[in-house]
C-alpha cells in the first residue's frame, strides 16, 4: 500500500488514492468508541463513503433513537473506524485502515445533511421503499438522523485485510502499547458460555479485537475465534500488535450482503489476556448482544424502523435529548 502523507497544513491529513478508495467504498466498517470502563467496543456500521480528505475527516450517521453508543461518544469522543473488509462495496484497493481521531455528535437532525445523505443511501444501501405505509414505518428510523464528523488524529494501515505485513502511519506517532489493566472487580474469568460463543461467531467472518491504546483512542485489530475452554475464547492474532498483560477488550464478528442485507453479529464486552510471548490471547466474554436479520430487504427495514421508533418514544418520555445535551457541554467544559 501507498505511504500516507501529511502534506498540506500541519493539522490536517492527506492521504493517499488507496486509503481514500477504501475510505469511500467500504460498504461495512467499524466504529469503535470507549466504555466507561477503560475498555472498548467496535460495532458495525454502514458509514455511506462519508470522508472528505480536504478538511481530513471521515464521518458516520445514525439515528438519535440509537442513542446508547452516544452517551459513550460524548463522554469521551475519541474513536476510531476500522475499514477491513471489502465485501460488497465498491473499493478496490487492498488493505486494512484504521482511522483515528475526535467526534463531534450533533444533537438536532440537520434537512441539508439529511438531503444530502440520499444519494449516499441509495448508492451503497440501494432505493428506500416510499408510500404512506413507509413513510410511517421509518420515519424514525431516517428523520432523527445525525452525521457525526470525525476529526482524524491518526491513519494507520496493513497490507492487506488480516493485518499482515508492515505497519504504516500517518499523522500521530504510533503509541507505545498501554499498560495493563487492573482486574475487574467481579473477576476477569468468563461470565458467558465460550462454547456457544465460539459456534455463535466462528459463522461469522469477520472478527474484530478493539481496546483502548495508551492515547485513549480505541484500537481495533483483525483476529479469529479459533477455539475455547474453560478460560475463555482462543485467539489468533496478528503479530507483534499485542502486548502481554490483561486489558478490557470488546470482541466482535459479524456478516452481512449486498447493500448490508442479512446482517448478523455478535459484539462482546471481556477481558483479553496475552501470553508473555505476545503470540497468544485468551478472551473471557463478560456480555454479548447482537442479532441475525433475514436476507430480505423489506423485512430488515421494517424491523429497524420499528426498533428505532421504540427507542425514540422512550427517548422522549426519559428526556434523553437533554441528558445528551448535558453530557456534550460537561465534555465541552473539561476540554
């Protein structure tokens, strides 16, 4: 892969046609943000090609309904997204990308930004279905959507989508490895079923490791479920990424096809444990959640429609909008 290069002003990133092919295409990625915990979590999401390389962010949208992930993003909004795979999408380019850097979370839908998502939406998701039985069914679904913008810290890529090969950086120095953490409380050891979480994700192809680097921003790096015991999960993970010691960690695997129908997923909270020797890590799963959509478009989008405007009407009733308000001026505050 091409080097990233830093040229143009001294805060913002330019970088290469190969990171912005994959940046722009990518039709599933993962967003990763921190826990109050010290740990981090990566989810996946569909961020529509939304980077703008003159300014030097990336963005992502989702809907206010969906407010869980941003009370963690205003508590603290340094995030990162992970481009590692090109699956339905229309990038070409090789390679695994992690960007880095801070969220800005608006709190109130934008119509401009909203219009100008809709080409984006039909592009990589395909046409939204219209009528008056749709217009109800997803309004709060599209109409509370956001798009927050991402201000990039750092870039860092890999040769190819496992991680494999050298390590390129642009913008931050690459950060020493974080120190370990200390236990939790209730124990590190696992708190789920390891064997019905390895059948459950070893399915799915696409395996995410995220935990938060010595900087605060989160990290994510390709791995396998390769096996389980009584410690926990098996992992096989890349080399010389990890270093020995216990870390809260988030582990994700998920699938999905063509203009992100037929999502399924499996994202974990745990504890990741690494050999002294760097070369293996046991994760013990603490919580799990996730989902398995049907393959059928119209069904899918009910189905979200029908969760976001469950969400959206318990938002409203425990007056969530000013409980993010006041998360996002309390972070203005101590900035």
């Amino acid at each position: 892969m091409t080097e990233l290069s830093a040229a143009g002003s001294a805060d913002t990133l330019r970088w290469s046609e190969e990171i912005q092919d994959i940046t722009a295409g990518d039709l599933v990625t993962a967003l990763s943000y921190g826990t109050p915990a010290g740990g981090a979590i990566a989810i996946p999401v569909s961020p529509l090609g939304l980077v703008d390389p003159e300014a030097g962010t990336i963005g992502v949208t989702t809907s206010l309904a969906f407010n869980g992930k941003l009370r963690n993003i205003l508590r603290d909004p340094r995030v990162a997204m992970a481009y590692h795979t090109r699956d339905h999408g229309f990038a070409t380019a090789d390679g695994f990308v992690l960007v880095q850097g801070a969220a800005d979370v608006p709190l109130k839908p934008s119509p401009k930004a909203l219009e100008a998502l809709q080409p984006r939406l039909t592009r990589f998701l395909g046409p939204m279905p219209t009528g008056r039985f749709w217009d109800w069914a997803l309004g709060d679904y599209l109409d509370t959507r956001v798009v927050i913008d991402i201000d990039v810290k750092r870039v860092a890529s890999w040769p190819d989508t496992h991680g494999a090969g050298d390590l390129t950086v642009s913008g931050a120095a690459w950060p020493k490895p974080p120190a370990p953490q200390s236990a939790p409380a209730k124990g590190s050891g696992p708190r789920l079923d390891t064997g019905k979480l390895h059948r459950q994700m070893a399915k799915l192809p696409h395996q995410l490791l995220a935990y938060r680097g010595a900087d605060g921003h989160p990290v994510v790096l390709p791995v396998r479920v390769i096996g389980h015991d009584e410690s926990g999960l098996h992992l096989d993970i890349p080399a010389g990424l990890l270093e020995q010691g216990g870390r809260r960690a988030g582990l994700t695997a998920h699938s999905f096809g063509p203009q992100a129908v037929g999502l399924a997923n499996r994202i974990c909270t745990g504890w990741l444990e690494v050999s002294e020797a760097g070369d293996t890590a046991v994760y013990a799963p603490h919580t799990a959640a996730g989902f398995a959509a049907p393959a059928v478009k119209s069904i899918q989008l009910f189905a979200n429609g029908m969760f976001a405007k469950r969400l959206w009407r318990k938002a409203e009733r425990e007056g969530t909008l000013a409980q993010l308000a006041e998360l996002k001026a309390a972070a203005h505050r101590s900035a």
